[in-house]
C-alpha cells in the first residue's frame, strides 16, 4: 500500500494506541541490542539488529536494521512490553513481530509477519559479540542541538558551501529519509537535515499541544537556525525543504516569520495542515480551531458578565463545522466500513503514536503565506499497488484521490498567487524518489531565481 495513502489509518490508531503508554512503562527491561538471522522470501539469510533504548518518556523506543541491505535502518512505530510478551512493528515496511521474552532475558522468540509469517528468534547480545552495521554511505555528520531546556533535536550536516538548505521530515520519518536526496545539492548549497521532536534519536517531551503544536515544531526549526548561526546578517537566508507534515512547520514559519527564510519548498505537503482553504473548509481543522475556542470558553464557566468575544467566536464558527459534520455523516452512510486488512501490521508505536497524535491534534489554520513557494503535488497519487485485484474498488480510490489532489493543489495555487506549483501525475507520496530528475530540475530552478539575501 503506498505509505502516504495510510494517513487516516495512521490517525485513528494513534489516538486509540496512546493510552497503552502506561502498561509499556510496567515492562521489563529490554534495553540493549538483540540480533538474528532470517530466511528472506527470496530464500537467502538475512541478518537483523534490533536496538533497543528508553525514551525520555521511560517507554521502549527501537530500531531495526537490515544489515545486509542497508544502513540507516527504521524506526519501529509501535513497540509494547507487557510481562514476557514483546511486539513491534514498522508500518512502512508492513512488518510487525510477536514474541515472548525468556525466562533468563536472553532470547524473544517469536513471529515475523512481513508478507508472511515466519518463525524468528532474537538473541541478546553483547557489545563484543554484536554485528557491525556497514559503514554510513551518506555523507554526513550528526550532533544534537538544544531547542529549548530538556528537548535537543537531531541534525544532519551534509556539507556543502552557499545557501543553506533544512530538510524536514515526514510524520514518523526522520532526517535519514533524505540521507540520498540531499547530497545532491551541495555542490551548491549547504544541505542540513533536522529530525523533529518525538522521533528517532530527537528528543520525545511530554505528547501535548503545548509541546507538539505545528508553531512549537516550526519554532524549534528556527531555533536550529539560531543555534548553527545560519541567520548571521549578510548570508542568504535558508531555504525550508518539507516532506508531507512538515508543510505545517514550513507553513508556520512562512506566515509567522516570513524574514527568517528566503524560500520554502513543500514535498507532496498535500493537505489542509498546509494550506486551509477558507472556501472549502476542513472537518478536522475546524474541530480542532471549536475545541480551541470551547476551551477558552470553559475556565469562566459561561459567565455572563466574562468578555463576550469568544463566545461570538465559537458562534461564528459552528455553522461551517455543522455544514461539514453533516457531510461526513452522508459520506459514512454511502461508504462502507473497510475491512480490517490481516497482513498489515498494528500502527504505532505507544511513545510514537502519542508525539503523533499530539501533531495531529495541535495543527494550525495557515491562510497566508509570505515566502517565495514551491509546491509539488502528486496528481493523483501512483495507486496501481492499491486493491489490484478489485478493479471497481481500485477506481472509487483512484477518482477520489485524483479529485483530492487536484483540489488541494489548486487551493494552494489560488491561495498563494506568488508559489510555483508543480503536479506530477502518478507519482508517489515520496514524490523525491519517484520524480527525482524532475524535482531536481525544478528545484535548481527556483533556488537560483531567489535573491541573494
């Protein structure tokens, strides 16, 4: 299934997963590395490493590697310990595992779905015995730099002279996904990435709105700048490259401080956490923006003689989230219920899944923006992975998606007269791997057209 096509899935467990945090942290303590050999579907061994460690909150966070394949490996979205019982999974890779710990802590022994189901059994292991991952193919050096007390984010340098470029991350992905991409900019540019807060080795605050609100995640990218003296009088300004939710970090500073950057560039940001746009509305947006006001409303408890501005506020807004409520509830008559896919594995990860409802929950409404724009939109997305085998479902997906992206680019395109919009039709979410030469092409463009300063 394309990764970017699990966006409501991903929402919906996140928010139900988040009150597991408490039974993980009653876990016992896995902490340390753990490796083993798997036979691929292709027949041929495969050696895993999985990593594990505490995250600030005290839950398991882990990562897993492919060391003969890759590098870099991923981030597990969901891990739970409970007792003996020990599962994880990755949703980009459709994997989960189910195991049972040892009595002696030595062994998890267990299933790996990925595909199929087969038998696997993880080792403990020293940092003598353990496998050496390859060495790093990218480029880059990697520090932590301190946002605010407490919360220190990872940052990828990959070299280069000029300009500097931020690379942003999708929702669950860190600064690694651009560990290809990036390089092939610095024979003119300076590329950096950041991974944002509550993801891999960033750190993982308290999950709320104070902490995660899409102005807290776009003033922690500024707040980078700051402390790697990007913003010195006389350089050119950054340039913000954004990939899926980073639109709303791009978008937050774009219209908040428009003279901290010289240009943002949105990766296939396709969504109302980019752009809202006023005419057409957006049902979890504008429930968000009613719950805000409710909460203003709620330490006076309706008091007469309070201020009556918020009320008038909350009253403005309910006509469009009825309009828009009214429209849900006609779309989930006419749609029926999907049905639970077996193969896909549980999403996310309990510490993961709590940073990721606090983004989603703590999106802003951007209506404006300020900043010299380039915007790429799939249109539609590649789908010939999704339900090939029902040609009628596989149509309504593919009609719904193409009247989607064509109306969010389109919101962007009128709402942001100044930006560039791009549309490239079939291509992937990871719209950079899928259309790399034109991507390129077009963003070499745009960054030799910005002005100097």
């Amino acid at each position: 299934m394309n990764r970017g096509l699990k966006w409501d899935l991903r929402i919906l467990w996140a928010f139900v997963l988040a009150i597991a945090v408490a039974g993980s942290l009653c876990a016992q303590d896995i902490t340390g590395s753990w490796q083993g050999t798997i036979t691929t579907p292709q027949g041929r061994p495969g050696r895993m490493v999985l990593r594990v460690i505490h995250g600030d909150s005290g839950a398991f966070k882990a990562r897993i590697y492919s060391i003969d394949q890759d590098f870099t490996g991923d981030w597990v979205d969901s891990m739970t310990v409970h007792d003996s019982t020990v599962q994880f999974a990755v949703g980009m890779l459709q994997l989960s595992y189910d195991g049972r710990l040892s009595a002696d802590g030595k062994t998890i022994t267990g299933t790996w779905t990925q595909g199929g189901s087969t038998p696997f059994t993880f080792q403990k292991t020293t940092p003598a015995a353990a496998w050496p991952l390859p060495p790093d193919p990218s480029p880059h050096t990697v520090k932590l730099v301190t946002v605010e007390p407490g919360v220190q984010l990872e940052v990828l340098d990959w070299g280069g002279t000029g300009r500097p470029l931020i690379f942003l991350g999708a929702l669950g992905d860190t600064a690694h996904e651009f560990d290809q991409f990036a390089p092939k900019f610095t024979g003119k540019y300076h590329a950096y990435g950041i991974t944002r807060r509550g993801f891999g080795e960033s750190s993982d605050p308290t999950p709320n709105d104070d902490n995660y609100s899409s102005d807290r995640l776009g003033d922690d990218v500024l707040a980078v700048i700051a402390a790697l003296h990007l913003d010195k009088p006389g350089l050119p300004k950054p340039v913000l490259v954004g990939h899926s939710i980073a639109g709303e970090e791009l978008s937050s500073i774009g219209s908040r401080h428009p003279d901290k950057v010289s240009g943002l560039i949105y990766l296939e940001c396709s969504g109302t956490h980019s752009f809202y746009d006023r005419a057409q509305g957006d049902l979890h947006l504008d429930m968000i923006d009613v719950r805000n006001k409710i909460e203003q409303l709620l330490p006076d408890g309706g008091d007469p003689s309070g201020p009556i501005q918020p009320t008038e506020a909350l009253l403005a807004a309910l006509p469009q989230l009825e309009k828009e409520l009214q429209d849900q509830v006609k779309l989930q008559q006419a749609v029926a219920p999907p049905t639970p896919d077996p193969s896909l594995p549980p999403d996310p990860h309990p510490t993961t899944a709590s940073a990721f409802a606090a983004i989603v929950s703590g999106e802003h409404k951007y209506t404006e923006i300020k900043v010299p724009s380039l915007a790429f939109f799939a249109v539609p997305h590649d789908l010939s992975r999704v339900f090939p085998g029902d040609p009628a479902r596989h149509a309504a997906v593919a009609a719904a998606d193409l009247e989607r992206q064509t109306r969010l680019a389109n919101a962007f395109e009128a709402g942001v007269p100044s930006a560039k919009v791009i549309r490239l039709p079939n291509a992937d979410h990871y719209i950079f791997r899928s259309n790399e030469a034109e991507v390129l092409r077009a963003m070499n463009d745009f960054l030799g057209k910005l002005p100097q300063q």
